[in-house]
C-alpha cells in the first residue's frame, strides 16, 4: 500500500529548512549561459574590473561546455545552440582568462563555423555583437523609432506590444536609431566567425515585414510635425519611457536583459559609464547573482514571489496550519508585496485599481495574472483577517480577463497579430502576450476553488468556454510558460473542474487519455523543450518530478479511486524525490521557445508535494 506522509513530511521538513529570514524562498532562477556571458562583456565594455566575479563565471561557463566545443540551452538538444556557443566563446575571450589557441575555445569555433558563423545567430545576438563593435548594424532599425510616438487608435504602435517586447525594444531602437556601438583596448576580434566576409547588414529578408514597415511609416508620415522633430521628439519619448520604468533597484522593469539595454542607450545618449543612473543600474543586475554549485550565476530577474506564493499554498495544501510560523511568515512577505502603483497593464484595462502581485521582489510596476492567483491562493484562509488585500487583489484577476474569454500573462488584449510579420525570431514570445492555457486553466482553478463566485459567473463561463476552444485534437493544450503540453493540460484540466465541468465531459476525457498515452514504463512523464519549438508534444525520453508532478495532480483531479495509473505515478514520485541527475536540472519553464529556458530550483518540490498531498486528501483520508 502506497504511504504518502513520508514524502511529504520530507518535502515540507526541507522547505522549512530552505526558507529565508524574511519569509520567501529564493530559489535561483536558472536561465542558462546568456546572462553569465553578458554580464562579462558588459563589466569589460565599462572596463568595471570585478576579477572575482569574472573569474567565476568564466567557471560556470567553461563547466557547461560540450565536449564538441558547444553549449546548449537543454540537455537533449542536440549537438549545441549557435546563438549560445557564440555568447560563451565571445565572453570568454574577453574576459582575458582563456585565449583563441585554447582547445576548448578552438573547438567552440570548430562549432560555431560548422554552424553558418555569426551570420546565422539571432536577432538578439546580433544585437549585443552589434553594441560591442562585432558586427554591422542593419540599414535601417527593425522599428523606425518614431514607431513609439503613433497613436493608440493607429492598428500597430507602442502599447499594442507586450510590456516585454516594449521593456527590450525601446532601447533597441534607440540603439540602432544611431548604430551605436563602444569597444575598448581589450575587445577580441571576431572577424574570423564570419563565412562571409562581405556581411549582408540588412539582417532582414521579409517581404513581409518590408510592407508592414511601409505601413508603419506611412503611419508616421501622418504624424504633425517636420521629420526632424519628430525624430528628436521619438528619442526624447523612448528616453523618458525607459527612465518612468526604473524599479527603486536601478533595474529597468526588473529584467537583466532590458537593464544590459538600458546601459548601453544611456551611453549611446551621452551619458557617462560613471554616472548614479548607470551605477546603479549595474548595481541591480550585481544583486541578482546567485551561487550555483559554488559558482555565480546572474539571474535574469528574481523568482522570490513566485515560489514563495507556490509554496505558501502547496504548505497549506499538504496540511500545515496557517498558523505555523513557515506559512505565517511567507504569507507576511507576500501582503508587503502586493502592488499599488499602477502600471502599463492601464493603458487596456483603465478603470481598475492596483491589487496585483509581480514575480520578483524587485517588480513594484508589473503585476501579472499568474502571481496574483498563486498568491490569493497562499492567502486564502487569511481573508477574514485581511479582506481588503483579498478584495483589491481579486478585483484586480477579474479585471484583466481579455475580451476572448482567456487570461494572458501581463497585460489585456495584447495580441495583435500584425507583429508577426516584424522578422524576429520566435517574435510572438516577445511582442506579444496573448491567452493561454496555462493560465487561462489556473485562474479558473482559483475562482472556483478558493472564491465565493459562482460557477455561472461570466467570467468563469467565458474562461471555460476559451479552454474549450482552444484544446487541441489529441486532448492536450499548449501551455505558454512552461514546458509545455504537460504544463497546459494541467493547467486546463483542473481548470475546469473546479469551474464545474463534470468529469465525464469529452473534452476532459480525451486529455485524460492523452495523458495516459504518454505516460513512461517508470510511471513517471517527461516533456522535451523541443515540444516548444516544433508545436507537438516531445517525450524527453525519461521522466522528471515536475512533469510527473504536473500529470498526476491532473489526473488526481479528475478519478474517484486511486487507478493503477495514478499509483505508479505516484510510486515514482516516492522513490525519486532525493535523486539528483540531468532530469532535476532540466528546463521545465520557458520564456521564448527556442532561445530562454528556464530551471526553477523550487519545482522539484513544489509540484510533487501538491500532487502528494492531493492523493493522500482525496484517497488516503
């Protein structure tokens, strides 16, 4: 007979154990090698000598190379990623502690040749090579800079982007308005990664996206003003938009990738590399290193709201009392974090107050959907004590369902799909935020587990009726923010269940049996981050804590008895929840498919205690 309580009890005995002074966990972020390889070419671009820290992430990356000279995002990718080996090969050149005659970086360039060269990396990529002296911009920026000035009612402009793609390419174009870019005495030469020698700078080959920049300037054309003003008064708006954005940490919206930009515009409009502005900026993307098998790794933002929201509740969910000091302190954590100034999300949705809560602790401006429910869940049995929190924070959900039924992640109806003819790579994960099911499915678990509304609401019908939409032949769904057909289905599945849709319902039943069909010999599941990239479930070809987590809470959710199935599964759980190998470091979050994945160090726990604790709950008790 299957006995829960020991899992359990070790999960939550090493969840107290890991818990911080001021109630969160803070669990790294784990984002790959591009923010490591950055933060080496930025301190040597402002020639800041941080030798301690260099010297580690030199470490770090050298420990992630291949033995064919690459790196990659994940562990069955393949036999490497250009845009990441490209990274990690140019930072360690110009930290100065490897040298081009070393194997390791010979062989990296054996990679990255046998690849199509620097000609072939992404957009992103480009980019930074482009910053740092390395490569040639483009003719003309992939946004004319005036493009921030069009006005709301135009069919594209500055707020029909995602809060994202609006936090990465304000200074972009700014950047490449003036094709700025700094190098210094140290800078390697990377002239040799080029296939071809006479570099084609237009970077873009759309036709596509050639008409949608005709639009966009013809939109321009019609502004009021002569060229030249215009163009200064576009700077002037991209400048104030960046500085009106700045977290009290210096970050530009928390993010590392956006404040690296940031640097970089300031510089490009005159500022100096010691100027307070810049300092501490750097001084905010200093304060996201964490330590990672005794080596630095910089995080791309903090991840403390989230897993402390997702904890709190699991803790609860698995029996300790909201009196306990662990569950006391992280819901005191969370109550201080919940936003009150508005931010960008009111440009769609203008007739709400603040209540939301974001991911990092640094966030103060960018609420997103996910955080808020996962926190009202953690504080739910506290709302007679705190009803106006709960009050605001739901108000807040309610408010940012989008005009189809669903829930995206940051803003409202952000979803125009005239941006997916902009040639970016995998520009939809950037440009857009649009419904998805991962949260469409969470959200609904929320309202009709944790609320008073009632299953006939509207807001729960039109949610329900999107999942239902949106499931797709085979009875998955796609999840946005984790990987990923795994993650959606979850997310869906209990969903709708908690809004009232029966269990014998033909939609639940055929994810139920997809998730069955996909099941492993071991009884646990596993997806591949390939799944992201080619829109079809991948098996990983073995089986990891989260997925498993993931499949069993969904399928847990659905039986009234403990099938062979689910008591496989659940046996997995039990006898793995110690192990350490490549699956407990595999990506199982994602930000853009193909290029940002994401290991949270909190999921090996998180996931398999809420399954746990909903088995031992529902047939145990």
């Amino acid at each position: 007979m299957i006995n829960t309580k020991k899992g359990i009890d070790w999960i939550i005995e090493r969840l107290r154990k890991d818990q911080s002074p001021d109630g969160s966990w803070n669990y790294p972020f784990e984002t790959g090698l591009s923010t490591d390889a950055y933060m080496i070419i930025l301190l040597r671009t402002l020639e800041l000598n941080d030798e301690e820290l260099i010297q580690g992430l030199v470490s770090r990356i050298l420990s992630k190379q291949e033995k064919n000279g690459a790196w990659k995002l994940y562990y069955d990718e393949g036999d490497g990623n250009l845009s990441a080996t490209v990274e990690a090969y140019y930072a360690l050149l110009y930290s100065g502690y490897t040298k081009k005659d070393d194997k390791r970086l010979r062989a990296a360039k054996r990679f990255i040749l046998s690849k199509g060269g620097l000609e072939e990396v992404s957009i992103f990529t480009k980019v930074m090579l482009s910053l740092t002296g390395q490569y040639i911009w483009p003719d003309f920026s992939p946004l004319p800079i005036e493009f921030i000035l069009l006005p709301h009612y135009f069919p594209i402009n500055f707020y029909s982007l995602s809060v994202f793609g609006r936090a990465n390419l304000t200074p972009i174009i700014l950047l490449a308005d003036n094709k700025f870019f700094i190098k210094t005495k140290n800078s390697p030469n990377l002239s040799e990664l080029h296939i071809h020698r006479n570099q084609d700078n237009s970077w873009f080959r759309s036709s596509e996206y050639r008409s949608l920049f005709s639009f966009i300037e013809d939109g321009v054309k019609r502004l009021m003003g002569l060229p030249e003003q215009l163009h200064q008064l576009a700077i002037e708006r991209a400048k104030k938009y960046m500085l009106d954005h700045l977290e009290p940490d210096g970050t530009f919206y928390s993010y590392f990738s956006s404040t690296f930009l940031l640097i970089f515009a300031l510089l490009s409009l005159g500022y100096k590399k010691t100027e307070p502005i810049i300092t501490k900026a750097l001084n905010g993307l200093f304060a996201m290193k964490c330590e990672i098998n005794g080596t630095p790794h910089m995080q791309y933002t903090t991840a403390n709201i989230w897993n402390t929201s997702l904890i709190g509740y699991s803790l609860q969910a698995a029996g300790v009392s909201s009196d306990d000091s662990m569950v006391v302190e992280a819901n005191r954590y969370l109550l201080e974090k919940q936003q009150h100034k508005f931010g960008d999300w009111v440009i769609h949705n203008p007739k709400t107050l603040p209540g939301g809560w974001g991911f990092s602790e640094v966030n103060t401006m960018n609420p997103d959907v996910d955080d808020t429910t996962a926190s009202l869940r953690s504080l739910s049995r506290l709302v007679p004590h705190d009803r106006h929190a709960w009050d605001r924070g739901l108000e807040w959900l309610l408010s940012m369902q989008n005009d189809d039924g669903g829930w995206a992640a940051f803003e409202k109806n952000t979803d125009t799909k005239l941006f997916e003819f902009l040639p970016l790579e995998k520009g939809e994960f950037l440009l857009t935020d649009p419904s998805c099911a991962d949260i469409t499915g969470r959200t609904l678990e929320f309202l009709g587990n944790y609320t008073n509304l009632s299953r006939d609401h509207k807001a729960i019908q039109k949610g329900v009726n999107w999942l239902l939409k949106n499931q797709l032949m085979n009875g998955s769904w796609y999840g946005r923010w984790g990987v990923c057909y795994l993650y959606g289905t979850w997310g869906a599945v209990t969903g709708l269940v908690a809004a009232g849709i029966p269990t014998g319902h033909s939609s639940i039943q055929r994810a139920v049996n997809w998730l069955l069909s996909i099941q492993n010999g071991d009884g646990g599941w596993g997806e591949s981050c390939h799944s992201d990239r080619k829109k079809t479930y991948v098996p990983l070809q073995a089986s990891t804590l989260t997925h498993s987590g993931w499949a069993l809470d969904t399928l847990i959710s659905i039986s009234e008895e403990p099938t062979s199935h689910i008591r496989k599964g659940i046996t997995y759980l039990l006898d793995s929840l110690e192990k350490e190998d490549w699956t407990t470091a595999y990506p199982k979050g994602q930000g853009m498919a193909g290029a940002f994945y994401i290991h949270y160090h909190s999921y090996r726990y998180i996931f398999p205690l809420i399954a746990l604790s909903h088995y031992q709950k529902k047939f145990e008790s």
